[in-house]
C-alpha cells in the first residue's frame, strides 16, 4: 500500500481536508472498481461527470476523493482534495503510484493526424530486430516486448499507460514508442510522463468534433512539445506547414525531416512500385517493402528517430530493409487472376487522398480502380463530403457504405459523404449501406488487373452499429468473397 501524500507529488492542489498521512490500496476513476481503501478520482468526461459518483465510490469503500470541487456535505473519515484538474492529477499520481516508470526507459512519443501507429510499429519492430527489448502503445495493440495485449483507445488513460510502462521497466524493455493523440493530450493523459523524445507527423483535418476549430487542434499537439525538457529531443516534418509551429516554444533538441524542404533528414524516392520504394535518405540509398509517399514520410521519421537513439548506420539500414506493412495500413493481397485489393484505414481527407494518390501514381490507368469509402458516426461531421469528394475524383468507381455508423442513421451518413461528389462524377459513384455486401459488390465488379480499396477501418476486427459491436474484418470479407466468385 502507498502513502497519500507520496502519491500527491507535483500535483497542483487548491485545498485539502483531512489526513494525507493515510494508506492507500490504489487509483480509480470508475467508481464502480472502487474497493476498501482505494483513491476515487472524479473526472468530468464527455459523457458523463465523476463528480455525480462520488457518494458512490465513498459507499463501495474509497477513503480518498479527488475532485476539482467538493461536495459540501462531506462524509466522515474522508480525505478530500481538490484540485484544478481531476485528470491532470491522476496523470501525476498514476506516475507516483507507479514509482516513475517512464524514467527507466526511453519513451519516444508520436503525434499528428496521419502516421502515428505506422511510425510507433515500424520503430518498435525496428530495435527489436536490432535485439533490444521494446515497448509499444498504439491504435492497434500494446506490446510489453513479446507479450501483446489488445486496446481501445490510440493513448489510453494515465492509469493504464504508467500500469503498462511499470510492466516494461520491470522486464528490462529499453525503449518504448507511444502514439500520442489530441485527445490524449487535451485529456492530460501523457502528462506525469518523462519523453526521451517527440515527433510530429502532419496535420489535416480530424477531430473537429472534439476540438471545434482547426486552431484549437493544432494547439493541442504543439502543446506536446511545449512540455518536453530540454533532454528530450523534438522531430517535426518540415514540409507541413504547422511543422515549424509545433517547435516554436520547445526546450528540446529540434530536428527536421522532408521529401521537398531542406531538413536535418531528407529523402528522395527514386522508384515506387507496388513491391516497394527505392529510396535515398541523406546520402544513402535503401530498398523497403512498404509503398506510397506517405510511407516515405513515416520511414524518413523512423530512420531519424533511431539515428537519434543511438542506432549505428549501417545495422540501421539493414533492418529497415526488412521491415513489413504495419497491419491494416495499406495491406494487401493479389489474386490468382490479378485483382490486387489494398485495406487501409484511411478515415481523413488528407489520408484517403494520400492513399488513393500513391495507387494512382503506380497503376498505368488501364485498370480500374474501385474505391469502397464510408465515415464513421458520432465523429467529426465537417470531413464527410471532403471524403466523398477525394474518393469519387480518384476512384475509377466508388462505393459509400457504412463504417463504424454508431448510433447515428448510415444512410444520413452516406447522403452527407455525397454531398462532396461533383456532378461530372456522378456516375461513378453507388451506395451500399451493408458494407459486406459494398465490398462484395466492388469484388463483383472488378476485372483482371482492377484494383480494389477498401478503406476507414483498417486492422479494426468489429463493426459497430447501435452500441452493438459485431466481428468484422475488411481484409478478411475481402479475401472470403473474391475466393467465392473465383470458384
């Protein structure tokens, strides 16, 4: 058990009543996991308010509340602090609880719109193939060196990232690559934490939802680098325009990469194919397995961030050569007659254009290209025609289907997607509310040599519709309907 006021440290506090010199059993802010003795932390969500439960958590056991105002009838025999943010001081205390586990290892932290889990993957992948003992946080899994376990959140919540990070510090992992999202800085989850390193990616339209103007979401991810120290190291992408923004105030140690700007890293793609890109980073030329600009961009980040670290030149290259797509992100296979089908979990403007750019840039335009597209509900509104407008200018043919429609109408969703869509495209485009039956239907359709992208779900292994998550694979719908129509 811990001391409360051990676990109080560098927490801004406004007022405390009662003992902090009481032991503790550990942190909640679910005040249904709350037992004998524990800290109930009230945190105001986007759904639901903490501070409505704290007599709850008081009668499931908790001796400690947390909140950001008190209530003013005040049970017996309670500690109650209050302080100016409820999530900012879990981040604190989690890091306490958990005796620091960032500071004994090398955490390396990526933000930005598009890019995150290609770049935390590939890093990961990359130093374990270089023998060393690694740790991952991403959008797709948590990796604790060999051992994987699955997640819902890109950054999940404090308690949850110092649980998995004193996990690793006590296996002996050296380095860890962390997605770090606007939410999850806005929500003070990577606060507490002590960064090697940070590197932005890009930034386009998404969250808009969240964060209500562009602005606001750029100012969140420069945020990031504000807070890192000067030991840290801060890598930007030169040839996005908020790249420069985001070092502006940082103490760290600034370093660029680019494909067209002068930069500290600067990459040329001298061939690109569907097999992969041939490309010279600085002065040396390397073969890679992964397609498109956008992965340039990523393995540009990846050769710097481990040059940064310590990782010699030549090994460097080496394994680089060997790394694999990162699942769901421009994953694909090719029939036996030809048709070649991309997954990707394009579900912004920028990436679906990206996406749909580096396909056309390699096909000889003698083929179709089918594009199956939807949005996801509950979520940004504002990028839904942006979407419908790149998809059907790109595309051969296009199909809007759902995506993860939530508790919204799909077929409202897909009539906004269809607002973007030009009238010289009209004819283009259909819509398929199922989306089984969307990608059947672009299997259907396509010929020998045709190119299928199914795209916004990605690695995803659900779809949800009403609160109702049911299995869902698009790789693996894709796969089970061309193997049918080929028999």
């Amino acid at each position: 058990m811990s001391v409360l006021k051990d676990i109080l440290y560098n927490v801004a506090l406004l007022s405390v009543q009662g003992s902090t010199d009481v032991r503790i059993n550990t942190l909640q802010y679910d005040s249904r996991k709350i037992k004998k003795n524990d800290v109930f932390v009230a945190i105001k969500g986007v759904h639901s308010d903490g501070h409505s439960f704290i007599n709850k958590a008081i009668e499931n056991g908790a001796s400690v509340v947390v909140a950001e105002s008190i209530p003013t009838t005040k049970a017996k025999n309670i500690t109650y602090i209050e302080v100016e943010s409820s999530s900012s001081a879990l981040a604190f205390m989690a890091a306490n609880f958990y005796q620091h586990p960032s500071k004994n290892l090398k955490l390396v932290g990526v933000t930005g719109t598009n890019g995150k889990t290609t770049i935390t993957s590939l890093l990961f992948n990359l130093f374990k193939a270089a023998g060393y003992k690694v740790g991952l946080i991403s959008t797709v899994k948590i990796m604790v060196d060999d051992l994987s376990y699955s997640t819902t959140h890109t950054t999940p919540d404090s308690l949850v990232i110092n649980a998995y990070l004193k996990q690793m510090s006590d296996v002996g992992v050296e380095f860890c690559f962390m997605e770090v999202s606007s939410h999850g800085i806005h929500q003070h989850r990577a606060e507490g934490l002590d960064f090697e390193g940070g590197i932005f990616t890009n930034l386009s339209h998404d969250h808009l939802d969240y964060h209500f103007s562009f602005a606001a979401y750029r100012d969140v991810k420069k945020s990031f680098f504000d807070g890192l120290p000067k030991t840290a190291f801060a890598l930007t992408n030169a040839d996005d325009k908020n790249g420069k923004i985001m070092l502006q105030n940082t103490k760290a140690k600034t370093y660029s990469y680019a494909l067209k700007s002068y930069a500290d890293y600067r990459t040329q793609i001298l061939e690109n194919h569907f097999k992969g890109l041939l490309l010279k980073i600085n002065d040396s030329e390397l073969w890679v397995k992964l397609i498109g600009s956008f992965n340039a961009y990523n393995l540009t980040a990846v050769f710097a961030c481990a040059d940064i670290l310590g990782l010699k030149k030549d090994e460097l290259l080496r394994l680089m050569s060997t790394l694999e797509n990162v699942s769901g992100r421009f994953e694909y296979f090719i029939t036996a007659n030809n048709i070649t089908v991309i997954v990707d979990y394009a579900h912004t403007p920028d990436a679906l254009k990206n996406v749909l750019q580096t396909i056309n840039d390699i096909r000889t335009q003698n083929e179709n290209l089918i594009s199956v597209v939807g949005c996801g509900g509950d979520r940004d509104k504002t990028k839904r025609p942006k979407m419908g407008h790149i998809a059907s200018a790109l595309s051969s043919k296009v199909i809007f289907t759902s995506d993860n429609p939530r508790s919204e109408d799909p077929e409202a969703i897909i009539s906004e997607i269809e607002k973007g869509v030009e009238p010289q495209n009209y004819k283009k485009i259909m819509a398929i509310t199922n989306r089984k039956q969307a990608i059947k239907t672009a299997c259907q359709l396509a010929n020998s040599n045709d190119i299928i992208l199914v795209a916004g779900k990605g690695h995803e292994s659900y779809q949800e519709i009403d609160g109702v998550r049911t299995e869902f694979n698009d790789y693996k719908v894709a796969q089970e309907c061309l193997n049918q129509l080929q028999k």
